[in-house]
C-alpha cells in the first residue's frame, strides 16, 4: 500500500513538473511573441517616419521645382516674343552686336584705267560700248538678211550703219519715238538732218532686215530664248564692269523695258509705269546711276520645275566680282540667308525691305497693334539688325540690315530707312536717264523686239545734255550727209 502511495506521489509530482516546463514554454512564447509584435511595431513606426520624411522631401522638391517652372516661364514670356519660327534669336537692344567694320572694296570708284586711256572725244567714249566688233557684227548679219529677204538689196556700210544709228538717237534726242517717220522727214514739219542724212526708202528698208544673229540657224539654239541676240548682249553687257568701277554702294534691282510686241518672255508688272515689257536684273552704282551689269530674265523654260531661291541667287549673280560693298535691294531678293552669306564669304553688307511672311522674322516686330503712327521697335542680332517702323495706321514696314548695328532714328525715322531710300532710287533714277532705249524697230510694232540700250556714268542732265549736243552736231550722221551732198552736186547741171 505504501509503495503505492509512494508511486502516486512520485506521479504527482512528475506532472507537476511537466506542468511548471509547460507553463514556463508558454511564458516564453509570450515573451517572444510580444518582442516579435514590439519589433513589427517599431519597424513599422519606423516605415511611416521614412514615409513622412520621403513625403516632406518630395513637397519639398516639387516646390522648388515648381518655383523653377515658374522663373522658366517667367524667362520663356519674355524671350518668346523674340525668338523666331526658324529658331534666330534676336534682342530688343544691342548689347552683345558686333560693330560693322567695312574692308577695303581693292576698287577705284569711276572709270577704269582701261576706258580712261582711250577716251579723247565724246565719240570715242560712244565707241567703248559700241565697238568694232559689235558694229561688224550688226553690218554683216542685216547684210547676210538683206541678201536672203530683199530683191532689191544693196549691202550697206558702216557709214551707213552709223546713220542709221545716229538717226535713232536723234529721235531720241527730239523726243519723237511716237511720231510717225513721214513727219520726221518731211519737208516742211520735219527735221532738216534727217532728209540730209538717209532717204526715208533707205531708213524703211534697213529698218525691216536690221537682225543680229543668222536665222537659219536659229533652230538649233531654240532652248535659248534669248537667241535673237545672244551674241550681241553679252558682247555688249561684258564690257559694262570692264569700263566703270562702282563705288561702295550699289543697288540690285529690277528694270521693266516697255514692250507690247512678240516675245514669250514678256512680264506684267503692274506697279511699274509701262506695266508690260521685257524685266532686267540690273545691279546700279548709286552715286552715278551706272548699269555695272544687266542681266535678261527669260523666265522659266518649257518642263523646267519651279525655279526655288531664284531670288537668292540672282543677287549672288549680280553681285560676282565685288567685296565689300553694301547693296540694297527690296523685298523682292531680301532674306536672312542672303545677307549672311554676303557678309560671311564676300564681306557685303545688305540693307533692304523684308516681307512679313519670312520665318527669321520675331513675333514682337509683326505685332503693330497699339503701337504708335512714327514709332520704331528694333531687334538685333550679333551681326544683324531688324526695324519696325509705322510710317502709317496699319502699315508696318521691315527693314533688315547688317550694316546698321544701333537702334539710329533722325527726326523719328531710323537711319536704316533714310539709307534705304537714298541708295534704292539709282536704278528709278536709271529708268528716268535722259538717253533713251532705242527699240530699233519702233515704228513696226508686228517686228520682234530688239532693243539696247547704252549705260552713262553722268546722272546730272548736264553731262547727258553734252551727248544730246554732241549728237545734234551730227557726230554719227556727218559721214552719210557729206555723201549725200557730194552725190547732188554731182548730177546737179
């Protein structure tokens, strides 16, 4: 019994231990499992406060970007009015241009050493634009005509050439183109030289085979337009820049002969006074109104695409051979690329109109609305300059230039505008020469145009009067008024 009691209690008490290790495991569970949630509780504390602070930086810096961004616009609003749609950036003032400094042109302005050693007379100056050559070329193909047109044909001379030439410029001279040759020769209203000169038959039958090239051959140069008198004008315009040399400023422009007859490159220009005629690319020396080169523009042949930077190209045409200078020209030919690659590769300097329409141009000098009549808004490059000027309610008038470097106004015009007409009136005050263009077939207007025209270095009329004069002493026509003379003392009894 006892040993049973014993075992009993020795029971007990093994339970008693299993349940104290139970109950110290289950603490210890309890213990871990509270620092484990104290851990999960810190870190997440600890996650939040890295939130936080990642959401403090982020405010943060998106006000401090937002503060850029603003500044940017800020910046944006005041240089995009400024900035043009080809991407130039252009200034209201002149703080970082570059002054304009000219190089030397190498020219002597006037005429040339090879013109002024072979001038004596008022005719051998005539004779430098007309020379041997051209003169024997105009005798032999009007001869050559003659021959193949005209049964009746008797080749004429030089002397008789020369007349027939004086009497035009005679024509000329007493402002006569409009009147009929029956009144010129006339022996009561008329002019006493003209009949002492040349018959009115003989001047009719001149007038009618005078040609400058051969005609049967003409066929084979049929894609030259200007094949009638290829030869003659470029023996004529090559001698222009081999007599005179242009002073620092010229002007490259567009000159309108009056012609109403057969041609296929006729132009309508209605702004100009004679509205139809034949268009010339002329480049003027300003300061004596001389034709330095002339250029016939035959337009755009037959299959041929569109003629893009035609502009562009016949300023870098016109000006070839020259350094230094400054042209002005119109809205026509006026461009930023022009102008810099004048002044980059042949240090010419460009002033001329600008239309509204180009790309290099800023929205600020397009804008004219509440802007004042006479006010002026310039815009400025490191090498160039623009002006906006409001000459009139509404009107906005572009000037480029990149010879003017400072915002100049006299007597409220810019100084780029007062240049500009200053220089752009040589080839008007070329159209308005007192020499005329002689159409030397004037009096038939069913004949294809011929017609030339001589280039004085005098713009004053004093000097042109002293040609007109010269001309009235019968300079060209003496030689056939002497043989005429001697042949009517030699049958009178």
């Amino acid at each position: 019994m006892e040993k049973e009691q014993v075992m009993e209690q020795v029971k007990d008490m093994e339970q008693e231990q299993v349940k104290g290790h139970e109950l110290e495991k289950e603490q210890e569970q309890e213990e871990e499992m509270n620092e484990m949630v104290e851990e999960e509780i810190e870190e997440e504390m600890t996650d939040i406060e890295d939130v936080i602070e990642d959401e403090d930086s982020k405010v943060s810096s998106e006000s401090s970007d937002s503060s850029e961004r603003d500044g940017e616009t800020e910046e944006t609003d005041e240089t995009a009015g400024w900035r043009s749609r080809s991407g130039i950036c252009w200034s209201p003032t002149p703080a970082e241009t570059l002054p304009y400094i000219p190089v030397p042109t190498g020219l002597t302005p006037g005429p040339t050493h090879h013109a002024l050693s072979r001038i004596s007379t008022v005719k051998s100056t005539f004779d430098l634009f007309l020379t041997d050559d051209i003169m024997k070329l105009i005798l032999n193909m009007t001869n050559l005509q003659g021959r193949r047109s005209k049964k009746d044909w008797k080749d004429i001379d030089i002397t008789d050439l020369q007349a027939f030439i004086g009497l035009l410029i005679l024509s000329g001279v007493y402002r006569s183109h409009k009147e009929s040759l029956h009144s010129l020769w006339d022996d009561q209203t008329g002019r006493p030289i003209f009949r002492a000169t040349m018959a009115l038959r003989r001047f009719n039958l001149i007038e009618s085979v005078i040609t400058f090239d051969d005609k049967l051959t003409r066929s084979r140069r049929k894609h030259d337009m200007l094949a009638a008198v290829r030869v003659l004008w470029e023996k004529w315009t090559d001698r222009l820049p081999m007599l005179f040399n242009p002073g620092r400023n010229v002007c490259v422009d567009k000159q309108l002969v009056a012609f109403r007859g057969n041609c296929r490159f006729r132009q309508y220009m209605p702004k100009k006074h004679a509205r139809y005629g034949i268009k010339i690319w002329v480049t003027c020396d300003v300061g004596t109104c001389y034709a330095w080169r002339m250029q016939v523009y035959t337009g755009k042949e037959d299959g041929q695409p569109s003629e893009g930077g035609q502009e562009k190209q016949v300023v870098l045409d016109m000006l070839e051979g020259l350094r230094g200078h400054t042209v002005t020209c119109d809205k026509f030919f006026t461009s930023f690329s022009l102008s810099e690659e004048l002044l980059l590769k042949r240090k010419i300097a460009l002033v001329g109109t600008i239309r509204s329409n180009k790309l290099e141009l800023p929205k600020n000098l397009l804008q004219i609305r509440h802007r004042a009549v006479f006010s002026s808004l310039f815009g400025f490059t490191k090498t160039h300059s623009l002006v906006s000027y409001i000459p009139r309610r509404g009107k906005n008038l572009l000037l480029l230039s990149s010879k003017h470097r400072a915002p100049k106004v006299n007597k409220r015009k810019p100084v780029i505008i007062t240049d500009y007409n200053s220089c752009k009136r040589a080839v008007e005050n070329l159209e308005k020469s007192p020499l005329p263009w002689w159409r030397l077939s004037s009096t038939d207007k069913r004949s294809q145009w011929t017609s030339k025209r001589l280039s004085s270095p005098a713009k004053k009329r004093g000097s042109s009067a002293i040609f007109a004069r010269h001309i009235k002493e019968k300079e060209f026509t003496t030689p056939a008024t002497d043989v005429r003379s001697r042949f009517a003392r030699s049958i009178l009894p």
